[in-house]
C-alpha cells in the first residue's frame, strides 16, 4: 500500500534503525466505548501487528515493544490472566506469519514469573521465528528498567568476585553486554501512546539518548500511519547527543 508518508521516509533516508514503543491506552480505548479493557488490549494486538509491518516497510532493524511489565503484576489477576492469554494466543498464531515476513522474536523480561503455558507459548514463537533477517523484534515481557539494571549490578559483581573482572573495568560497554539489550544498539526513537509524558521504568539505560514521540493516539488505534508520522518527527529532530551544533 503506498503512502505519502512512507515516500517522505524514504526520500530522507534517515531511518532509524532501533524503535522502541509503550504501548498505552487499551484501557481507555475499551472504557470509551464501555467495553471490558481485555477489548482493549485484543484490538491492541492488531496495532502490533500493522506496527510491525509499518517497520518492515520503514527499513528499521530493530523494533521493542513494551508489551507486559513488572508493574503490570499488580493489576488484577482477571487482567493479568487476560493478557497472558493474549500473548499466548498471540505466540501460537503468528509465527508463520512472522517468518513469511523474515521477522525474528526474542521475548526480554523475567520470565521466571510467567506461567509454564505462557512460557511453552513463548518459546514457540522464538524457536519458529529464528533466523528472520527482516527485522528483529522484541517481546519485553515482565520487564522493568530498573529491575533489568539491578540484574546487570549481579552479573558484573559475580564476575569482579570470581576474579574475572576488575571494578575499574566495568564500562558504558561492559554494563550494556549484560542488559537484556545486548548487543544492540540504543533505540533512536520511543514512541509512547495515549498522550502520556513517561518512561514507566522502560529501557531506562537504553533510552539516555533516544528521541522521544508523544502520540496522542490511543494504543488500538496506532497504525501504520501513525507510526510513519513519528518517523517523520524523528527526521525532523537534529541529533546532537549532548554536543554542540556541527559547523
Ligand atoms: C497499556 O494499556 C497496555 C498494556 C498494559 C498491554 C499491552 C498489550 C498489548 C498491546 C496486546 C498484546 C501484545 C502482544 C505483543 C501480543 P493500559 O491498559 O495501561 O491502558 P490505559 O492506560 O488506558 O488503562
């Protein structure tokens, strides 16, 4: 399907290559047509998927999508087994999709929380999609920013007491080779939905530099063109990571 802003990106041709997204506002969305928010977040799962098509089209490398997190525990337990179903619904269809499309699923987060059929779930999706060179997605499932650091401060001092690192050593470099993240570069851009102004323990070492897109649109209602819409801010930003203007 063409579109006049995808030509615009393209034209450009500043892509970015890591796009990160909160994905906010299925609640809502669900509360304003009176329906049960479990509505909402399954008219969410249609988002994902114009999104990660969106991407492909766009030439990203990299798209995160934040789609449980440590917080998210908290909310009642209807909503919490709502959700797993939905990503376990969503793990069992989509591979072949997924690989048609030449996308690669890792799901980041503790999954030591989640239920064995969830896990089973997600594994399906991560084994059937493996070795997609399109475009490599990540699940961040049961995941906080906070949690993902203090994680790493365990890796790195396991290591320093076994004698295999010095304290001196440990780097920008060094820290981010044991985030989840590993390996990949920072994301460009976040996008977060429904008009809110906050990272919500998201990506929170990863995020230092990143471009940030409020979009006022609710979460089951972001396509395509609405992501389009953010990489076309992104283009429109000038890219200084703390330094002065080039001259
Ligand atoms: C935030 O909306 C969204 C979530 C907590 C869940 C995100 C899940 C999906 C989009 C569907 C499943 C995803 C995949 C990858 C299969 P909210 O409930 O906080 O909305 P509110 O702020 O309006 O209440």
């Amino acid at each position: 399907m063409s579109s006049q802003r995808l030509d615009r990106i393209r034209l450009s041709g500043d892509v970015p290559r890591h796009v990160a997204v909160i994905m906010d506002g299925n609640g809502r969305w669900a509360r304003q047509r009176s329906l049960p928010r479990q509505l909402g977040h399954r008219e969410g799962m249609e988002s994902v998927r114009e999104t990660i098509e969106g991407a492909i089209e766009v030439g990203m490398d990299v798209l995160t999508l934040f789609a449980f997190s440590t917080e998210n525990w908290n909310r009642p337990q209807r909503e919490v087994s709502a959700l797993m179903s939905l990503l376990q619904r969503y793990a069992r269809k989509e591979p072949d999709e997924l690989k048609r499309q030449g996308v690669e699923v890792h799901v980041l987060g503790d999954l030591d929380r989640i239920d064995n059929r969830t896990r089973r779930a997600v594994e399906t999706i991560v084994e059937g999609t493996a070795g997609g060179s399109e475009l490599r997605l990540n699940l961040m499932i049961s995941y906080g920013g906070r949690e993902e650091i203090i994680r790493s401060a365990r890796i790195l001092t396991e290591r320093v007491a076994r004698g295999e690192l010095l304290p001196e050593e440990i780097d920008d470099e060094v820290l981010s080779s044991t985030l989840f993240t590993a390996g990949l570069p920072d994301p460009d851009l976040l996008i977060r939905t429904s008009g809110e102004y906050r990272l919500s323990n998201f990506m929170l070492w990863q995020l230092a530099y990143t471009e940030l897109h409020i979009s006022p649109v609710l979460w089951p209602d972001f396509d395509r063109e609405s992501l389009f819409e953010a990489v076309l801010d992104y283009q429109r930003r000038e890219r200084r990571f703390g330094r002065v203007e080039a001259t």
